[in-house]
C-alpha cells in the first residue's frame, strides 16, 4: 500500500496516508469506524457477502502510525441533482473514524482534508456526507444544502381531502423487488435538489435489513408493470403485541414518486389499511404537500427538523455552471474557500450565468454557505440576517433571493 503523504500530527508522531484497496484491508477499515461509533453492529458475521458488497465500491483512505491502522475515512461515487435538474459527480463521504487510543490527535483532519484533495483531483464538483457530529464539518467548507422533518399521520383520525387513485397499485414482495426499486428510483424524471444516486452497497444494507429486520417489510408499487411511476417500502414498527395494540404503526423505509398522481396513490395506499393506527414518515421534504392532502392537517404531527445534506463544493467553476440563476441582473459575490483558494475570489452571478470578475463585490459569503444557497436549503436574506452572508445592502440580499430561488426545498431522503 504505498504512502499517499507524511504527515506530523499534533504530537509529533509521523502519520501516513494510504489507499485501502484490499478486500482484507477495507474490513480492517470498516472495522476501525464501527470501533469509534460504538453503535454499528458487525452486520459481516451475519452477512459476509453483504459486507464484501457494501464496502466494495467505496475508496477508503486509512491513516498509519508505525504500521498500525488509526483512522479511516471513505467515499463512495454517486451524481447529486442541482436545482435545475442538472446532475453533478459526488463523492458520498462516510465511515469517517479515528481509534479511541488515537483521538484529538489531528488524525481525522488529515484523512478529510487529504481526501477532498484526492476527490477534486479526481473529477468530483462536491463531496457530501450526513454528520454524526455537527460541529466538526464546516471547518472544511461543508454546509448544510438540505433539511429534513420527521412526519407521524394519526390514521385513525386523519381523512383524505381529495380522493386517491386505487387503480394502479400493486402489492409486491418487500424481499424480492430491490431490482425493481432499483429501476424506480433509477428512472425518477424530476428529482428534488440533493437527490442522490444510489450506489450497490448503498442498496446491499437496504436489503440486509429488510431481510434480518425483526418484524415484517411490505411494498406497494403504483403504474403499469415494465413502466412503474413510483413505490413504497415500510416496515412494522415492533410491538409487544400487534394484535391487541392501540398504536399498531409502520415505519416508511422509502417513497419514491415520479409525479403526483404516483404520490398520492401511495399515501393513499396507506389510508387502505384498515388495521393502521400511525405511519412515521422519518425523513421528508420541509415543504411536503402532505398536509395539504389531509382534511384535517393537526392529524399530521411534524417534527424533528435536522440537517440532511452536508455539502461541500470542490470544483466551484463547474458547480456554478450546472446550476440555472433566476434575478433581474448579475450580482457580484466574493467567495471565500481556506481550503481551496483558486475556488476562491469574485464571482459575477445571475441570469447570464455565472463567471469570474474583477470588480468590487457587492456581498461575500464563505464557501460553506455557498453550498447552502446553491441547493436552496436558505434564503439569502435569512443568511444576510444571521450574518452568514455579508451584503452591501437589503436590495442586495433580496436580489439573491431571486437569483437562487427554487420551487421546492432540496432533499435527499437516504442516509449512509
């Protein structure tokens, strides 16, 4: 495995990075991250080939001391959806870990930065991850580009306000059909902002777990069959006694829906099952239609607001690029990037796109609440307020309003 860098950390032992290419080494490194989260079972004794195929396509890097592995990180290929449409290479950040016996040492620091060298070097416009930790991301120029709430719909109260489509659903098997939601989700037209595309081992654990899940995993798809619009996972939320319970609820694993007709037909396919009481929804957009599906919206309890997508630009020149601008003229915005300059400087943004200037700049934000404002998971002029952004003048920050304006607010719906 040959040294990718040499590095001193804080206390003065040498540090190297290397490649974990080997089937041995990436369960050596996947074995390093569970040891430092605590929480993560070691799903390969019940499943090596799961394991082998979940860790197969990801690029771990690992960190060493005298031959001793003490801190990993890894990524994995995928393309995220713009506003606009437009689809950009991603590299999905995850298994981020260092040894207990060798935190606070720098460790990880080195391993996350030498990684986003690697993956801008490499061709990736963003790297993006979900954090365990909030606090340690955005000193490398991560910004929260999503949001996500939890929803709980009481069904023994709530009542549909239009009627759903019935015809079109089809029950299928929850165990079997993974190439079937694989294609679903393959084929969605028009993706939300932050989507993502799913790699194999990302669909490996989805099917682990509905095969080693405790209690059963149902799935309806809705259209025709060759050409199906959309499906929903769920599973049983575990209970004493199903049967006899007063709060028999099921937990949505998945929805994926290519238009609206296709979403509400699958909701409704839940108001069908006549034993429900609930149904937790735990990631869904902040501007979901479905209270608006209901006759009574407080049958819908919202909560848990928490940052999704973690997003951090590599390749700025191509993001601006791929990304549509709306506003009445160009605004010109200085960006600062620590980590890397030449992603840094002034840019002239708006209806004519996006480019390289000289002039003075009429705002400055930080790379990090950049990627917030390319995404739309905020206003400019709720940056600007916090002082995330700083602008010449209110017109300014309202400008940016249009100039970013979205449809809808990004979201992802997957974790990994």
């Amino acid at each position: 495995m040959p040294s990718l860098s040499k590095i001193s950390p804080a206390d003065g032992s040498r540090l190297d990075i290397r490649f974990l290419n080997g089937d041995a080494d990436r369960r050596k490194a996947f074995a390093v991250f569970r040891q430092a989260l605590l929480g993560i079972g070691d799903f390969g004794r019940n499943s090596p080939e799961t394991e082998a195929r979940f860790l197969a396509e990801g690029n771990p890097l690992g960190g060493f001391e005298d031959d001793i592995l003490r801190g990993v990180v890894n990524g994995y290929d995928s393309y995220i959806t713009l506003p606009g449409g437009r689809r950009v290479r991603h590299l999905a950040v995850t298994h981020v870990g260092v040894s207990p016996d060798a935190t606070r040492r720098g460790i990880a620091r080195h391993l996350l930065v030498e990684q986003l060298r690697r993956a801008r070097a490499e061709g990736y416009v963003v790297a993006g991850l979900r954090a365990s930790d909030t606090g340690i991301y955005g000193r490398y120029g991560y910004g929260v580009a999503s949001w996500s709430v939890q929803h709980e719909l009481d069904l023994t109260r709530a009542e549909l306000a239009v009627a759903t489509p019935r015809e079109g659903l089809r029950i299928v098997d929850a165990y079997e059909s993974f190439p079937l939601f694989r294609q679903i989700a393959d084929a969605d037209p028009k993706p939300r902002a932050a989507t993502l595309s799913r790699w194999d081992g990302w669909w490996a654990i989805q099917e682990y777990r509905a095969a080693h899940g405790t209690t059963p995993h149902h799935a309806v798809v809705f259209g025709p069959e060759g050409n199906e619009l959309g499906y929903l996972r769920f599973h049983i939320e575990p209970s004493d006694n199903w049967f006899t319970s007063s709060r028999r609820t099921v937990i949505i694993d998945d929805l994926i829906a290519h238009d609206d007709e296709a979403w509400r037909a699958l909701i409704g396919h839940l108001f069908a099952q006549d034993i429900l009481h609930r149904a937790i929804f735990p990631s869904r957009p902040v501007d979901d239609p479905l209270p608006l599906l209901l006759n009574n919206p407080r049958t819908l309890e919202i909560s848990g607001l928490r940052d999704e997508s973690w997003i951090r630009p590599l390749d700025l020149e191509a993001l601006l690029a791929a990304r549509p601008f709306g506003g009445t003229r160009q605004v010109s915005i200085a960006v600062d990037d620590d980590v890397f300059p030449d992603n840094g400087g002034i840019w002239s943004l708006g209806p004519k796109g996006a480019a390289r200037v000289g002039e003075r700049p009429e705002a400055r934000i930080a790379i990090a609440e950049l990627a917030a404002l390319i995404f739309g998971a905020h206003p400019a002029s709720l940056l600007a307020a916090s002082g995330r952004i700083q602008a010449s003048s209110s017109e300014v920050a309202e400008e940016l309003d249009r100039l970013f304006a979205t449809s809808h607010r990004p979201h992802s719906g997957i974790s990994f």
